[in-house]
C-alpha cells in the first residue's frame, strides 16, 4: 500500500537508443507498429479462418506472431544483440497487455452486465419478501450493512493503528519497537478467512454472543490495523524532524507536539493510508459469511441480530444460481466496486493535494 | 520500514524532565498500549485457534493429516486436511509460477520501459486491479473466466492430455487450474509493485556505465538491474504466494469442490482451506466449525511461515544494501 503514496524517486530518461549512425543497419522506428498491426489482422485472420471461438486465443496468435516476426526481422536486418533486444521489449510490453486484458474485462463486464437493473429501485429496496427467482428487490439493506460495519471497523482500528505508528515513530527504540514493528508485517498477511475463524471462536463459540454486524467489524478492524500502521508510519518518518525539534525548543511538551505539529503536518497522507485501508476492508467477505451471517431485510442494528454487506450479497446472489439473482449479483459488484474506486481516487487526490511537507 | 537510530527523522533521544509530566506518560502509556495490543491480538489469534483446534483433532477418527474426507457432522466425526492441503499448495505455486514472470515484466516495462510520461500512469493502472474487491473476481471468474476457458483446456487436452495433467473431458472448467489463472491475475499487482520498487533502485551508475560500452538496453537489464532486484523478486513472489494461499471467496465461487485428489488438474474437485471453511460453515455444527477452526490454523501456520520468510528476506537485503 505504501508504495502508491511514497513519492517515486524520478527514473532518469529510459535507456536512450544508441546513434543509429554508426553503419549498423536498423529497422524504421515504424517498424514495431506496422509489424503489430499486421499481427493483429493475421490472428483476426487466422482465428476467422480455422473457427476459433475465443478472443483470447486470436489475440495470442497474434502476439506470437509480432515477437516471432520483430524477432526474425531483428536478427536479419539488425544482428542477433538488437534482435534479443527487440525479443526482450516485446516480451515486456505483451506482459503489460497481459495484465490490462483481465483488468478491462472485468470492469467491462461488470458494467455492462450491472447496469441492467441498477436504478433507484435497486438501491432503495432490500430484498424482503423478494423471491429469489423473480427479478426485483435491491441491496438497500447490504449497504447500510457495509456502511455500519466498515464505520465500526475503522472507528476501532484506526486510534489503535494511529497510536502504534505513534509508538513505533516517536517513541519507539528497543526490542518491543523492533517486535512490534515485525508483527504488524506479519499481520498484514493474515488471511481474512483467519481473522474471521478468530472472532469466531473467541466472540461467538466462547463469549456465546450471537451472529451480529459488530463481530464481523471486529475481524474486519483486526484486517484494517496493520495496514493502517504501516501507512501512518511511513507518512510520520517524512515530517522533518526540525519542526520537532522547533517546537520542543520552545518548551512544548512532547505529546503536544506531536498533537499539534507532526501529526497536522502529516495528515494528508494518514488520511490516504486510511482511506485505502478502508477500501480495502468494504470489499471483503469471508469474515461477513462467518460471523454476520446474511439477511434478507433492513437490520439497522449491527450490534444485534444478522445483517448483510455488499460483498456478502454478491456471494449469496451467486450462489442462487439463477439469471435474475446473476443481474442482481452483477449490479451489486458495480456498486462495490465504484464505491472502491471512487475512495481509491479520493485518497490518491488528497495524496496529491496534500502532498507530505518535507523539507527541501 | 525499520527503525534505525540513524534514520534522519527521528528524534534524538531525550530523558529530560518532560518525561515526567502527566500528559507525557498518559500519551506515552496509550501508544506503547496499542502497539502491546497488537501484539496481544496476535497472540490471542494463535491460542484461541489452537484450543479449538486441539478439541475438534481430539473427536476426529480419522487421521487429521491424511484422511480424504470431510465429515465432522456425523456420529463418526472423520476429516483430515489432505486434500485441502494438496489443493491450496498446489493451486498458489501454479499461481506464482504464472504470476512472478508476467509480474516482473511488468515491473521493468514501468521502470525501464514505458515513456517517462506514462510510467506513473500505468503504475496506477496496475494498482487497480489490487483494488477491485476479490469476491468481484470470483463473480468475474465463474460467469466470464470459466466459459471461456474450455476452449483453452480442450486445446490442452488435445495436446498434452498424455500427460494425465491436463486432461480435460469437457465439463465446466470449474477447477484447480482455473482458480490458479485467476489467483495469478489477483497477485500480480502486489508482486509487480514491490519489484518494481526494487528495480527503480539499481544503481543507475552501474546501468549508464553499461550503456556506455555499447550495451543493448535487454544487456543492461541482465546485467546490472535483474542481478540486483534478484532477493526483491524472491520476496515479492513469496508475498504473492502468502496472499494466494489465503484467498478465500474468489476460490468459493469458482471451484467446484470435492474430496479427491485429482490426477488432471483440469478437471472440478479439490478444494483449499480457505474455500473450505466459506464453503462447509453454514452446514457445520458445533464439531464441524472447530474441525473448520482447526484447518484455519494449519493456514495461518502456513501464512506466517511464508509471510516470515518473505520479510526476513526484505530485511536481509535491506541490511545488506545499507
């Protein structure tokens, strides 16, 4: 998570071509484009021709035929060093439109097939009384479900994320430090399912308290804390330590200064950290299925009795297995997924915005 | 990340007086509280998973390690992890194999490859697909990856079905192998961002220097970034690899599970803890969800060991480049 806030350190202009000058033959800087245009309409060709079905199996043929053909081209015109060169950006630039492909589809199909039956109907109106096989119903009840929970996540897991960054940055020296600071990395890899199986048996099996909107919050904050942490740290290590050493020459005590001069000097990106944290915490489920157990109707109340969450809706919509809970299920991932996005942007405008005050 | 008293920022250490002051301790004592906390938290996830696991191993009658079955419910409680431990490896290493070359390809097309004025751009791109929540995978996965892959598994099949791997009768791909594809497209943001990190630190003296004696840009690549991203790349993959072995909700919705171990993996069956536990808890009773638990802690151990070992390289290196 941290990377996207550090500033990158500036890359030096990518490695320039050597002089063409020097009597050694190249391709045209065309060359690539025409090669990949001409790949592409032979993968089309050759798909149409032997019936192939699948998209994805044209755009394969037409990726080995433009590093199969850049490459035989390079090694003639060129010699065998450009053309391992040639090899190794074409190589580079297919992994890049590798990963793009799942990217694009996936938005594109949850777009095209969510919006079918996305209105105000839909996200006004929970699924009571709705029969799963009938079209109709909303997710009304799945985001409040989202909303209560994720607000009780974050409400209990960022003080404690923002106090232990605290720890570790201002006052943190010695083994606690260093074990703490180990722990938070190894908790950033537990897996959602662990924290849920862990609330679970301590809240639910042991305590024997009943399936509610505040256990799943209490897996999800377990979630939350190390990725909160672990931003507020990086954006507390950028405030110059001047400034700290300013005001306590001034005789401010130590917990003031930190109150009223670190912490407002990094608040743009501690509320970056946060805002990924929670976007991260909305979009997940399987603590949801262990411990809030799904409902069908408006439950305000996390504290007492099941309620739903976004995610888990998409699950239950999936599992009903027929087309009218599929367009439900898919307009569902619409609005999850551009609840997401729109808090991924926010918190990487305010990033932008807010940049950390560093001294130059 | 670490916490060295040469780092630039943070304050000299200072045992004055203000120590002492009442709203000093009250802060000092509430941010060392949390950090304790945490670790309490930590602890308490292993003791809480362990009780209930040592009671649900203590019922099984079957042998929890080796047993192909999952049958806590039943008057003659038998389960045992086999398979989910067969499905869960080898589902997360098929993934990293698929991921970690495509993902460092990636990471040097942003770094060393794309225009300047795209990089950060494309680098954003990337991180989107970290975004997208993973049960939107799982929807995109069953309803979009599965239909279209039995094309692929038949071509397989008609080529390399010899090999009993990847044999393919033609059912709906809802298998070990379609959960890899997909787990390689959920961890390729997080491996193409940490080697990404890493390859913008090679030393640039070093790649000029190459550039200087004629060197092609793939030459410079070889031969002064990959050496020097090499433990950054390990590291990433074993990060990817501990994300992939919890997946949970993505892996539930597409594969279609079963107790055997199948010889072809592109065929349904198989299963993953993780899957496991979303799948089989709401038919569970008081038996099944602490036999649940007791799987839940062989993948936490499982987590940990890698997640571990993945930072202790990152250290390590970090040590190292010092």
């Amino acid at each position: 998570m941290s990377d996207v806030i550090v500033d990158r350190p500036t890359v030096s202009d990518s490695a320039p071509l050597p002089p063409a000058g020097l009597h050694r033959p190249r391709l045209p800087r065309w060359a690539p484009a025409v090669v990949a245009a001409l790949a592409v309409a032979a993968g089309v060709g050759i798909g149409l021709g032997a019936g192939l079905s699948s998209r994805a199996q044209w755009g394969l043929i037409a990726a080995i035929l433009f590093v199969a053909v850049m490459y035989a081209a390079a090694a003639r015109v060129e010699g065998l060093r450009q053309a391992k060169d040639r090899l190794a950006t074409s190589l580079v630039w297919v992994c890049f439109l590798l990963a793009v492909v799942p990217l694009v589809s996936l938005l594109w199909e949850t777009i095209a097939r969510g919006i079918k039956v996305l209105d105000g109907a839909f996200l006004s109106h929970s699924m009571a009384g709705v029969l799963t096989i009938q079209p109709g119903g909303g997710v009304y009840h799945a985001i409040i479900g989202t909303l209560e929970q994720v607000g009780i996540a974050t409400a209990i897991a960022a003080p404690i994320g923002l106090l232990t960054a605290i720890y570790l940055v201002e006052y943190g020296r010695g083994r606690l430090a260093k074990v703490v600071t180990f722990f938070v990395d190894v908790m950033t890899g537990i897996p959602s399912i662990v924290a849920g199986l862990f609330i679970l048996s301590l809240w639910i099996i042991m305590l024997d308290f009943s399936y509610s909107g505040f256990a799943g919050s209490m897996a999800l904050a377990i979630l939350m804390m190390p990725v909160v942490v672990r931003s507020t740290e990086e954006m507390l290590k950028l405030v110059p330590n001047e400034l700290r050493e300013a005001s306590l020459a001034l005789g401010v005590p130590k917990w003031r200064t930190i109150l009223k001069v670190v912490l407002p000097t990094a608040i743009g990106g501690i509320t970056t950290g946060l805002m990924l944290a929670i976007a991260r915490i909305a979009g997940e489920s399987a603590p949801i299925v262990l411990l809030v157990f799904g409902s069908q109707v408006i439950n305000n109340d996390p504290f007492e009795g099941a309620q739903s969450s976004l995610p888990y809706y998409i699950y239950e919509q999936w599992a009903n297995g027929n087309d009218a809970s599929y367009d439900r299920a898919w307009a569902a991932a619409l609005v999850l997924i551009a609840f997401v996005m729109i808090l991924n942007l926010v918190a990487r405008a305010i990033a932008r915005w807010k940049a950390p005050k560093t001294g130059r | 990340m670490d916490i060295s008293p040469t780092s630039a920022t943070s304050p000299p250490p200072r045992p004055t007086r203000a120590a002492t002051r009442a709203g000093d301790r009250i802060f000092l004592a509430l941010s060392r509280g949390s950090g304790v906390l945490l670790l309490v938290i930590m602890a308490a996830i292993a003791v809480f998973l362990t009780v209930r696991a040592a009671n649900a191993i203590s019922e099984d009658e079957g042998n929890f390690l080796t047993t192909f079955a999952w049958d806590p419910n039943s008057a003659h409680p038998t389960f045992g992890i086999a398979v989910l431990a067969f499905g869960t490896v080898v589902s997360s290493v098929i993934a990293m194999a698929i991921a970690v070359p495509i993902a460092v390809g990636i990471a040097l097309f942003v770094s060393h490859y794309a225009p300047r004025r795209l990089a950060s751009p494309l680098a954003f791109v990337i991180d989107l697909l970290a975004a997208v929540p993973s049960i939107v995978y799982g929807l995109w996965g069953a309803l979009f990856l599965v239909p279209h892959l039995s094309g692929v598994y038949s071509w397989l099949d008609d080529y390399f079905g010899w090999t009993g791997v990847f044999s393919y009768s033609g059912g709906p791909s809802r298998s070990i192998f379609t959960i890899s594809i997909l787990l390689a497209i959920m961890i390729l943001p997080i491996v193409t961002s940490v080697s990404r990190e890493v390859f913008l630190q090679a030393p640039k003296t070093q790649e000029e220097a190459a550039l200087a004696l004629g060197a092609t840009r793939w030459e410079v690549i070889r031969m002064s970034v990959l050496p020097f991203g090499r433990s950054g790349v390990i590291s990433a993959s074993m990060l990817g690899l501990g994300r992939a072995l919890g997946e949970t909700m993505a892996v539930a919705t597409v594969l279609s599970p079963g107790f055997v171990i199948n010889a072809s993996l592109l065929e349904p069956g198989g299963g993953t803890f993780a899957q496991n536990i979303a799948s089989s808890f709401k038919e569970s009773g008081e038996l099944g969800k602490d036999a649940l638990i007791a799987s839940g802690l062989v993948l936490f151990a499982l987590t940990l060991l890698v997640n571990g070992a993945a930072r202790m390289i990152i250290s390590r290196r970090k040590e190292y480049t010092a």
